[in-house]
C-alpha cells in the first residue's frame, strides 16, 4: 500500500504533465481556454481520451474569424 507521502510525490510530478494542455492553450492564447480545461479536466477520467484530445486542440490554430471568447 502506498503511503500518503509517495501518493504526494507522485501527484506533484504528474500533475504537471496531466495539465500540459492547458498550459499551452494558455501561452498560446487560445480562444477557447475554458472548454479547452473543461475537457482536460473532465476527459482524464475516460482513460485518457479528453487529455488527448484538449492536447490535439491546444496546439492548433484557432481560426482568425474566431471571436467568441466565452
């Protein structure tokens, strides 16, 4: 059994990494910074997938046309 310790450990060099997309979507300036944490957030319990996919969305470029910052 892992003792509370080596779980903090862990959680502080993963969560990082776990919130990549985020930070990008962030320094890029992203328009869509809220849905995009939103699926981050919610989509890590889905095995994964939300991480994926808010990762794929972070880095793309929103389109010039775009202005809904909501």
């Amino acid at each position: 059994m892992l003792t509370l310790n080596e779980i903090l450990i862990g959680l502080a060099f993963s969560l990082p990494f776990l919130l990549l997309p985020i930070f990008i979507g962030l320094w890029r300036g992203h328009p869509h910074k809220i849905r995009l944490a939103l699926l981050n957030i919610l989509g890590l319990p889905l095995f994964g997938i939300g991480w994926v996919l808010a990762l794929i969305w972070a880095v793309t470029v929103p389109d010039p046309g775009s202005t809904d910052t909501r």
